[in-house]
C-alpha cells in the first residue's frame, strides 16, 4: 500500500504526516517528566520568595523578599536555565552524544531537586536556609535542565528515519502523499502539548503549598525526576542513536575567521569570486577549500554550506527575547496581579495553569482539524507565517494584561496598593485573566511550537544541539530584559509595565515579518528542490535504507 511519491504525486495528491514512532513516544515520555519537575517547583517559587513564612490572613511564602526580589530571582533563573543547553548541547555534539548527555544531567537536575526540598523544609526556613538553600537549588537544577533541553528536542525528531516522500493508499482507496515536514511539525506539535501536560503539576505543587507547606510541594516533582531518569533509559533500545561529530564550535569558528581573512584579501587584491550567474559569492564560501584552494582545511565545502544554513537560520531568533519577555510575564507579574484579585479558595498562583490546559486543548484541535483545514484549502501556513501569528497574540495578551492592570488600581479597597505588604485584595474577580492566558496560549503554539521545529528542520545533522540551544539561548534574553524592567515590575507601575511589553512586542512583530517574510518562499522552493522522487510504480521496499 506504499510506493515512492513522484512528482506529480507530490503537486497533485493530498499531503499527511505520518504516525509517529516507538522511540519518540519514549523521550515524549521523559520530556513530560522533566517539565512536570521544572513547572513543579517554578509554580510556587514567586510566593515562596515574595511572601513571608506561615503569616496569617497572607498568601503562602517563606523567604519574605518582596515582588522585586521575587521578580528578579525568577528572571535570574529563567536566564540561567536557558543558557546552559548552550554547554549541553557542545558537550552531546562533541563527545557523549544526546542519549549519555541526557543521562547525566538527569542526574544533576534530582541533586539540585534534593537541595531545594531539604532546605524549603521548616527548620530550615527559620534557621534563614531558605534563600541560599534556593539559589544554590536554581543553579545546580539550571544546569541539569539545560543540559536535557538542548537534546531532547533534536532527539524526539531523529526518532522519525523515513527522509523521502511517499503515496500511502488508506482504507478508503485514497491515495495521500506522506510529507517528512508534515510530520515533524506534527511531532513538535504533540512534543509541546507533553511540556504542557507536564506544566500542570504547578496545580498540584500550588495546592501542596497552600495546604500541606513547600518542602512537600517541592518533593512531589523530585521524585518525578527519578521517573524521568528511569522512562528515558528505558527506551534506550529502541532509540535512533546518532554520534557525536566531533569539535563543531572550534571547527565552526575556524571557518568564519577564514571566510572574513580570504574574502578581505580577495576584495583588497580586486580578485573577487563568481557564482555561475556572475555574481560575486558570499563571504563565507571564501572558506571553501575549492574556492580558498588551501587544502590545509580540516574541512569541506559541504560543511561551508551547512554553517551558512545553520548561522541564516539563527538570524530569525534575534526576535525571540521579545518574545519570551512577554511570555515569562505568567510566571511572575500576572501571579502577582493574580494575588491582588479574589482568587476564590484557590492560591493565586494556581492561575498560570489556565495557560498550559489552554494548549492541551488547542494543539490536538490544531494539529487535526486547523492546520490540515488551511492546506486543503492550499493555505500552506509555513514557518515565519506562523511565527508572526504567534507575536500577534503575545502583543495583545500584554495588552489585555495592561488593562486589567489598570482597571484592578480603579478597584478598592486598596486600589494601586492591593497585594502590598498585609494589604488584601481588591473587589474583582480574578476570573477576567482567563483571556490573557488564552491568548499566551495561542501565541506558543504558532511562535514557540514552530520556533522548535524551524530550530530543527533548519539545522544541519551535526548541529542539531547547537542550533536547537541557540533557539533556547533566546528565552535567556527575554531573561535579561525582564531585568531591566524590574523597577517597574511592582504597584504602582504595573500598567506601565505590560503597556511597553506589548508596544515592543508589536514593534518587534512588524519589523520581522518584513525582514524575514521571503524566507518562506526561499524555503519552499529549496525543499522542493532536495526532494528524491520516485518513478511511476516504484514500491517502497526498504524503508530502513532510504537515507
């Protein structure tokens, strides 16, 4: 029932993502396990370091630092989680390789997990361990974190080995073409709703919190850590394990430095190089040993252009950090604005879970019946066109948060200082966040869903980790210029506060999609280009050998 797809298959046939293999459920699997650790202890983390221990009439906490130091605390470590893949990622290209990498730090990520519980529990939160037992915590997990990241995501699509399309006929008797793209978007689709069925165990940490006390909140995802450990290597059978390729940075370094020293020489000399159509060449290909004619180079014109499509492919995460910086809003400031509304019975950090039971919901609907629904009306919705989609929603969920913002300091009792101090909250419901979330909700999915499949469809196979931490490294950026709103990051300036982050993320929106609008194009035609068809009647008859 399956053959080669030709190329009139190809313009004529309906294209389907194919059903996704064993192994990638298995790292699904521990890629759950993991963010059910991570949003684990991140969900109570601005209450347990904003409010003060077991006070009454309060909401929970136990390090009594106040919202500027819980802001910054928390941007501190969304920056230090999203800048160690970069060290993941070097040391699984270079010498472990993903699957060992993965393994090790698992096992750091449960010791920092051990250090966060022993000294969240009571004695030590009198005994003033709490803030130095936390920052300790935060780096040792960061790293354990980083390390998983930058792997496990280049990981779960090197599951999927079929590179080829080909015409699979159905129950009915209709024939579809089977697009590798198709899939890999299908893959990162479903790999994202797993981050955020593991994102949900905030709801169980929040009510630990409140409830039973932090050191319990906290032990819950440590010992999902150990599961983690255990589901990921149980799969290490039926893993597609791909080898370390050896000093890629240096390697990578070196070619860029003689791409800049050949081209200069070449222009100073007024022997420029030229293309087949006569146009000069690109800096870079002056690092080729057929241009260069150095055979001392320790590598190919193969590996040239691989880097270049790599380093191009980079240039469209410049406008990430904008990006997160409006995202990371739900783990701090909208918790915060949470607190200064009637929550009801819950804690007011129980909120951002509105955010991940929003995709849960939206990606099957997406990925099933949305996406599919726009190419059968021939709308293919490709990378930047989904990624523009995607700012838009993250420009209007600050917009919407703004307001709220303005309309809770209308409200008394307390007005502009609700949440401060023994100050309560304000009469108003804090059911009218519900759309803020959606809308976060609807912008991951486009922005950040794709940002992952782009980060590994575009990358070459002996960078997968790099890139894939390069696109990660950008909600370490969103890190820092939380940083710099940290003196707004409090009553009476949290109007002021979402208000520039929506101003910038439109800005951001408008000046990408015209710098990067013709990608879209550009790639298309270069897929269609790299495509292998078939011949008329060609079956598929080894699956296993068609790389």
């Amino acid at each position: 029932n399956e053959r080669w797809a030709t190329e009139e298959d190809m313009s004529l046939l309906r294209h389907v993502g194919d059903r996704l293999p064993t192994a990638a459920f298995f790292v699904v699997l521990t890629e759950f396990c993991e963010r059910f650790t991570f949003y684990g202890i991140t969900g109570p983390f601005q209450n347990y370091i904003q409010n003060g221990y077991q006070v009454p009439n309060s909401n929970p906490g136990a390090i009594d630092g106040g919202q500027h130091l819980a802001t910054g605390l928390g941007n501190f470590f969304q920056f230090w989680c999203y800048l160690t893949p970069i060290f993941g990622a070097v040391i699984a290209d270079q010498y472990l390789g993903k699957f060992k990498t993965i393994v090790v730090f698992t096992v750091v990520y449960i010791i920092g997990n051990l250090i966060l519980t022993l000294t969240s529990i009571p004695a030590s939160i009198h005994h003033g361990g709490a803030l130095p037992g936390l920052v300790v915590a935060m780096i040792v997990i960061g790293f354990g974190t980083g390390g998983i990241k930058s792997n496990v995501s280049p990981m779960v699509a090197e599951q999927y080995g079929r590179y080829r399309p080909f015409v699979r006929k159905l129950k009915n008797g209709t024939e579809v073409v089977v697009d590798r793209e198709l899939t890999v978007q299908s893959i990162f689709n479903w790999f994202y709703w797993a981050i955020n069925v593991g994102g949900l165990s905030a709801i169980a940490t929040t009510e630990l919190e409140s409830n039973v006390d932090f050191w319990a909140a906290y032990l819950l995802p440590t010992l999902m850590c150990f599961f983690c450990l255990v589901a990921f290597v149980l799969g290490r059978k039926k893993y597609v394990i791909v080898k370390p390729n050896g000093s890629i940075i240096v390697k990578s370094y070196r070619v860029i430095v003689a791409g800049i020293h050949n081209y200069r020489k070449a222009k100073a000399e007024n022997c420029l190089v030229m293309d087949e159509e006569g146009k000069p060449v690109g800096w870079m290909d002056y690092a080729k040993p057929s241009v260069s004619q150095d055979v001392s180079h320790d590598w190919t014109d193969k590996f040239v252009d691989e880097l270049r499509t790599a380093v191009r492919s980079c240039k469209i995460f410049c406008a990430y950090p904008f990006f997160w910086l409006g995202y990371n809003q739900i783990s701090n400031n909208l918790i915060s604005q949470a607190g200064q509304m009637n929550t009801g019975s819950v804690p007011n950090d129980i909120m951002q879970n509105i955010d991940p039971l929003c995709i849960i919901i939206l990606i099957p609907i997406f990925d099933r019946l949305i996406f599919p629904a726009f190419r059968r009306m021939g709308l293919e919705l490709r990378p930047i066109t989904r990624i523009t989609i995607g700012f838009v929603f993250s420009a209007l969920a600050m917009a919407y948060s703004a307001i709220i913002q303005h309309v809770i300091y209308t409200k008394g009792p307390y007005f502009d200082a609700a949440g401060d101090g023994d100050n309560g909250f304000n009469d108003i419901s804090a059911g009218i966040q519900v759309p803020a979330y959606v809308l976060v909700a609807l912008s991951e999915i486009f922005a950040s869903v794709t940002g992952l499949e782009y980060a590994y469809k575009r990358a070459p196979e002996s960078m997968k980790s790099i890139v894939m931490s390069v696109f990660l490294f950008t909600n370490a950026g969103g890190s820092i210029l939380g940083f710099c709103f940290n003196s707004i990051s409090a009553n009476p300036h949290l109007v002021k506060n979402f208000a520039i982050i929506s101003g910038l993320m439109g800005g951001v929106t408008v000046i990408f999609f015209f710098l990067f609008k013709h990608y879209d194009n550009r790639e298309a035609q270069e897929l269609k280009n790299n495509l292998v068809y078939g011949k008329e009647g060609d079956a598929v008859s080894a699956l296993t050998s068609e790389n």
